[in-house]
C-alpha cells in the first residue's frame, strides 16, 4: 500500500476534537469592532458622522456575530461537533472568559475605592462628595437586588429541571427569569431618568455611572443569552447530557448576580456614607 493512501486512510479516522471549517465571521466581527471604536471615539470629540460610523459599526458587529453564533449552533445541534471532549474546551474557555470580566470590574472597583477611600480636597475631603445627593438604596436597589436574586434561584431551577429530563418546567424557570431580568433593567432605566446627578458630576457620578451601567449592559446581553437558551430549549436543542449552551448561558447569569451583589453592598449601601 502506497504511502499516500496511508495518510489518507489516516484522514478518516474518527477522533472526539472539533477541526473548524474556515469562517470569515472572527475577521469580519474584529473589523466592525474595530469601527465601533473608531465611530465612538470620533463622536466624543464631536468628528462629524461619529455617530452614524459608530451605529454602522453596532449593526454590522450584531450582524457578524449573530451569523457566527449560528454557524455554532449548526456545528452544536446537527453536525455533532460538540463531543465530551469539546464540551470540556468550551467550559474551560467561558472561565477564562468569566475570569477576565471579573478583572474588567475590579479596575472599576479600585477605582472607586481609590476614591472614596481618599477623598481629595477638591471634593471636599468626604464621600460622598459635597453637593452630591445619593441613591436611598432601601428603594429601587433593594428591589432591584430582591430581582437579581429571584432570577438567580429560578435559572438554577430551570437547570435542574433540564437535567431532570423536564422540558416544560425548565422552560416555564427560562421565560421567569428572562421576565425578572427585563424587569431589573427597566427599573434601572427608570433610576437613571430619575437620579439627582450624572455621569459629568465629579469622580463620584463618573464611578457610579461606569459600574451600574457596565453591570447593565452585563444584564442586557446575559438577557440576550438567555432567551437565545430559551428558544434553543423549545426548539429541542438541548438534551439532558448536551446543553453546554444553556449551562454557559447560567454560570454568565450568576457571575452578573454576584456583581451585582458586591456592587449593591459597597455603592449603594456602603458608599452612602463612607
């Protein structure tokens, strides 16, 4: 036997690892990030059409990368690429992931401490600063806190109902969450409409705007995770041992109610009155 039919027999082995077709969504997602950056950063200096390169950029990245996230549904669901062994690659990559978000907001954190800790005199040398009226976080906070919570123990309960074999209270655990969590950001919304300063008001509206707003946009795309888990569950996607999606979807989830945990106790409640 010739060499050549040596190798190719070799070809046609079977093995547990997933060798990725070639795909131009990585390329074409980093580009339309890449004109984010460029639009949004015009638009703070007010470059005319900043505004509409960065909302070009936003359409093009959703678009990229919803076409992406699709072509891995396809490799998940009806190709079987998905082996235990792949399984194993993309939890470890949604830690590292997880892990690097958790060092995003602790820049934001140290921060903050930096701040309220050591008070400047151009502040005058307290925190909250003068003239700054805060948040009474007994109000939407504490709801908003009771919410995050709420969602956190239904998610866990349509898990365990999915692994338990029972589809339709695994999706009526999906549609309660994704429900609570819709109701936190329009609650948040509301707080921000309503608040006494802004992100211009000093160090203290600039720390307390990033921190909310990142862990709200946090809320929103695991909001987006989730419903996406929720039509692939009623779509039949997920099985009782295959559903590395949904389980993403969930860890995501609860890193966002540990922030927002840390973030209630030490802006709302701590930062009142340092």
């Amino acid at each position: 036997m010739s060499t050549d039919l040596k190798l190719g027999l070799k070809t046609n082995i079977k093995h547990p690892f997933h060798i990725v077709d070639a795909s131009p969504w990585p390329y074409l997602v980093s580009c339309a990030a890449l004109q984010m950056l460029f639009g949004l950063t015009l638009y703070i200096h007010y470059y005319e059409k900043g505004l509409t390169i960065f909302l070009l950029g936003v359409i093009c990245t959703t678009a990229a990368t919803s076409l992406w996230w699709r072509d891995i549904v396809r490799e998940a669901t009806y190709e079987g690429h998905h082996t235990v062994v792949v399984q194993h690659g993309l939890r470890f990559g949604m830690i590292l992931f997880i892990v690097s978000e958790v060092m995003f907001f602790f820049a934001f954190f140290w921060a903050y401490f930096h701040s309220s800790l050591n008070p400047v005199l151009e502040i005058g040398a307290v925190w909250p600063p003068k003239g700054i009226e805060v948040l009474n976080p007994y109000l939407i906070p504490l709801l908003n806190t009771t919410l995050l919570l709420t969602s956190g123990a239904s998610l866990t309960w349509a898990h365990s109902a999915l692994i338990g074999g029972y589809r339709l209270e695994a999706i009526a655990g999906l549609i309660f969450t994704i429900i609570l969590a819709t109701i936190f950001t329009l609650f948040q919304a509301y707080e921000y409409l309503n608040a006494p300063f802004d992100l211009s008001d000093g160090i203290y509206g600039s720390t307390f705007y990033m921190l909310t707003g990142l862990h709200g946009f946090h809320v929103i795309v695991g909001t987006i995770f989730l419903t996406v888990s929720l039509w692939r569950l009623a779509e039949h996607h997920f099985t009782v041992s295959n559903h590395i999606g949904f389980e993403c979807a969930a860890w995501y989830w609860h890193f966002v109610d540990v922030v927002w945990i840390f973030l209630f106790i030490v802006v709302y409640i701590w930062g009142e009155g340092v």
